[in-house]
C-alpha cells in the first residue's frame, strides 16, 4: 500500500500515480498538506531533500 512519505499515512494507488515524484516517493498527501497546494508543497519539499 502506497503511503505519504512526509507524515506516513496510507494514499490510494491513484493518489500515488498522480502526486509521486520520478522515484515514487509522495512528498505530501490530503493529511499533511492543504488539498489545493498538494503539488506545490510536494515540489517544494522536494527540493529540500
């Protein structure tokens, strides 16, 4: 099962398509990150790895 990377929590296999980066880590999920800045926050921590 796909889970955020961030904060742990599970995420649907759809989700994880969509959100996961080129090494199918999910930086953020609806849990720990505002649903409309899901990617923007994603990219942003990212970047901080």
């Amino acid at each position: 099962m796909p889970a955020c990377d961030h904060c742990g929590r599970h995420v649907s296999d759809r989700f994880a398509r969509v959100f996961a980066d080129a090494f199918g880590e999910i930086h953020a999920c609806p849990s720990c990150a505002p649903n409309d800045g899901i990617a923007q926050i994603a990219s942003q921590r990212a970047r901080e790895r």
